[in-house]
C-alpha cells in the first residue's frame, strides 16, 4: 500500500487501486484475450493481414490484454528484478497503476539495464533487462504477436513455444533417426550470437506488428556500467518478446532446407532430410555427407545470411550417426544400428560439479538444510531426463551423491565411528537401506526429510505434440485439454517430506 493511499483511505486500509486488483476475475480476462487470440490465428491462417493488424490493435488497447500482461510479468521468475529505473511492481496497487501507464501515445521505450550470466564454456551471456513498464508492454504484444507465430511456425520447431518442450523435439530426434533405413548424417547447427545478431532491417519489414514500437525496442540501447551503448542490430536477450521475434525470423528454415535439393517430394525424400530445431540450435539429417555439406549447408548459410546471422564455425559440424552427437543436453548416438539417446556426458558433468559444489558450501548447515538444497537440482534434472534411457546415469549419479555425503557426514564427526555416523545420518526405508535422511514417523517423529534419488524416478516415453497442432485454432482444443489433463496425471515424484 502505498503512502497516499493509506492517506485517503484511512491508516491499514487499502487503496481504491489495491482493491481494484485484487476484485479482477481473472477467468473472465483471460477469455476475453483468448477470443481475441483465437481471432488474430483465423485472420492469418486466411492471409487477411489488414483484420489481422486490426485485431491486434483491439487486444493492444483493450483492458484484458493490459491486466493479463501485467500480470505475466509481476508473476514471472524475474519479478523482483528492476531496470534502470529501479522499480518494480510489487503491491496489487503498483500493478494496477502499472496497468493504467500502458498507453500507446507518447510511449517511450527505456535503456535495457546489461547484465552478465555464466555459459557452460566459460564465456558469458550478455543479458538485457528491461525496466517494467517495457516488459509489460512487450507482454501486451506478445499476446497480439504470438497466434501470428503459432500460425506460420515450422512444424519441427519447439523452443519458446506454447504447449512444446525439449522432450518433443527429443522424441522428434527418434522417430527421425531410430528406424533402420533412417538417415545417418547429421548437421549438427548453431548460430553465432543469434539474438545479437538479428537485422533491424529484416525485423522491421516483417515482423507484423506495430513498427514504430518495434522499432522503439530494437534502438532502445542498453546501460553497462553507468555508459549507454546504441543497439544497430539483435533483439534484447531477456525481453519477453524476443523469442517470439527470434522463432518468427528463423521460420521458414525447414523450406529453405528442403529446397536445396529440389522442389519435388521425390528429392526430398531420396535425399532423406529433416529439420528438428530448438530455438537457435537445430540439426538437419541428410542421406549423405556430401549432400549436406555441398546442399544443404549453402543454403542454410544463405537463409542466416538474410536475417544478419552467421553459423558459429566451432559448432556447426556433420556428424554420422554412428560416432552420435549432443542435442539439448542429450546424446544421440545409434550403437550396432540401435539408437539410443542418454543424458550428455557435459550435461552429467554440470550436474555433479553443481552438487559438488553445493555440499562443499553447505559443510556447517544442518542435513535438513543440506537436503532441501539437494532435492530440488536433483529431482529437476532427473525428471528433464525422465523420458530417455537414463536408468544407468541415475544409478551412477545416486551412488556419487551418496560417496560425497558420506564424506561430507563423516568429516563433521572425526571423532565418531562409521557406525555411530550411519546412525545418525542415514536410515532404512523399506528395501532402501543407506537413506540419507533425518529422522522420520518411524523414529517417532510426524516428519522427515530424505535425499531424493534419481532412481525412483521411472523412465517413460514421452509422446511428442503433433507438428501442425496450434494452440490458437479451436480445432485443436479437445487435442490439447487431453494433452494437459495426461500431463496433470502424472505422479509428482520424490516428496521433501516423508509424510
């Protein structure tokens, strides 16, 4: 609350905005949206673009598309996390008056406040943060923006998107590549800097939205320590609209690929080639080495080139299947003419040292503490690699765990034998003996904390969403609520507590 409105209402009564927040129906809003949603989709799939800009005009303006983008961005995991001007809309009054600031006339589009996050290699991510009422006006067009891309969006793309995942364009990996006459090369891409690299240019002219907040977006620039640096090209790494941009300009990709070898089927299919794309990493199956070096590369490499990008030359490599090669954290690899994809050896790795790491932090905290750092990077990864074959790499990771804790439970007791430290750090859970775990309802206590193990985690195969299914087109409705309803059925494995 804030002070003027204590003033006016009285001391610890809310303000008229407070409660105006707090009294929307939020069921109501989000209805309205979809309907508007659901007709921006239509318009495009007819290819009536002047209905098209219409409509996104009427969800821009109108007062569900503002609340429920208000409220995306103050319920998001970067909501504590200000631009350069320092404010973010935490009180129900603040995100209603936010609300009420989304106003096109006179709109300005602020400096993106520069930060820096560790890669896996070494390097670091450049980050830009928007400040809030940008973000909420990036969310408003992301509303209006997104049925466009759904729409026109290439079958085998999955990152950012509405209803995929990883998991789908994992299992699109398998069904392209497990089959005996499947394809064996593979052309492994990635793009150098992709979201810094995107032609103001390109964006401008085709990207259907409003140009001149698009173009207020793009210029916006960024403050890196105290200095502000014009932006001639990309879209800000950390706005909530980028990656609709990104996935829309990296659309078409799939047709570029397919037309290297000729217009006809019956090319396409000698040739053997398919596209799997993730957001910027993509790979593309080809019959041969030479048709994707001399083909299918070139012209890849040309459709980049449009869009101001490049591939990055360290990682973009052809691969045979055989010798297997890394995809979003997994390995695909066929072995004796089997394919089998695993959890990456870099992405075993990451999660050990990040234990490692935790443990070695934590060497004064209690074992409830400790467990409660533990379980949710340990049920995180195992569950993103549920639906692989990952039994063996969960054995291998519980029985490390349980090495470095042992250590750890013994190194804070060196005068206490093994016996005296298994008693007190560990328990039988049934069959399971070695539990780390404090004491439980078996101990007399009404609750516990135990280490989860990536073993209790079952492996199930995960049924990819089907390629021209759009969220936005009421005829695939009934086809998602079942996919939702399957997805909400799924046990939620690996409990904090014992009870």
């Amino acid at each position: 609350m804030t002070a003027t409105g204590a003033k006016a209402t009285g001391a610890g009564a809310p303000s008229r905005s407070a409660q105006m927040w707090d009294q929307v129906n939020w069921s109501h809003i989000e209805a309205d949206v979809k309907r508007l949603q659901v007709r921006i989709a239509k318009a495009t799939r007819e290819g009536r673009w002047g209905k098209v800009k219409a409509l996104q005009r009427l969800l821009t303006r109108s007062h569900s598309g503002k609340m429920l983008a208000v409220k995306r961005v103050t319920e998001n995991r970067g909501k504590r996390t200000p631009g350069v001007d320092g404010k973010i809309w935490s009180s129900p009054a603040a995100r209603w008056n936010g609300m009420r600031s989304l106003r096109h006339h006179g709109y300005r589009a602020m400096p993106l406040r520069r930060v820096y996050i560790p890669k896996s290699n070494g390097k670091k991510r450049p980050l830009g943060i928007p400040c809030m009422r940008c973000r909420a006006m990036q969310a408003l067009w992301k509303l209006a923006l997104e049925p466009v891309a759904e729409t026109l969006a290439d079958p085998n793309s999955y990152g950012f998107r509405p209803e995929r995942s990883t998991a789908d364009a994992i299992e699109q990996c398998f069904i392209t590549l497990a089959k005996r006459a499947s394809p064996e090369w593979v052309l492994e891409g990635d793009i150098r800097g992709c979201f810094d690299s995107f032609s103001h240019a390109w964006v401008l002219e085709h990207v259907p939205m409003d140009k001149a907040i698009l173009r207020r977006w793009l210029q916006a620039g960024y403050i890196d320590e105290g200095t502000l640096f014009e932006t001639s090209a990309g879209t800000p790494q950390g706005g909530i609209i980028s990656p609709v941009i990104a996935n829309m300009a990296l659309d078409g990709l799939e047709a570029a690929v397919y037309a290297s070898v000729g217009t006809s089927k019956l090319a396409r299919s000698n040739a053997q080639l398919n596209v799997v794309r993730y957001a910027d990493d993509f790979i593309v199956t080809g019959v041969s080495k030479e048709v994707l070096e001399c083909k299918v590369l070139p012209a890849v490499r040309q459709f980049m080139g449009a869009r101001g990008l490049e591939l990055s030359e360290e990682k973009t490599r052809i691969t045979n299947i055989a010798e297997g090669f890394d995809f979003l954290g997994q390995n695909v690899r066929k072995y004796d003419g089997k394919l089998l994809i695993k959890p990456a050896k870099k992405s075993v790795k990451s999660l050990l040292d990040k234990v490692r790491e935790i443990i070695k932090g934590n060497a004064s905290v209690t074992q409830e503490a400790l467990i409660q750092k533990l379980n949710p990077v340990i049920r995180g990864w195992a569950m993103y690699h549920r639906h692989v074959v990952a039994k063996a790499s969960f054995l291998s990771i519980d029985s490390h765990i349980w090495q470095r804790l042992w250590k750890w439970a013994r190194r804070r007791h060196p005068m206490k034998g093994a016996r005296w430290v298994r008693n007190r750090y560990f328990r039988v859970d049934g069959h399971r003996s070695w539990d780390f775990a404090t004491k439980g309802p078996a101990d007399g206590n009404t609750s516990g904390y135990r280490l989860f193990r990536a073993m209790t985690i079952p492996i199930t195969r995960h049924v990819k969403v089907r390629g021209l299914a759009n969220p936005f087109d009421p005829v695939w409705t009934t086809y998602f609520a079942r996919r939702r309803t399957a997805k909400r059925s799924v046990k939620l494995f690996g409990a904090t507590t014992w009870c």
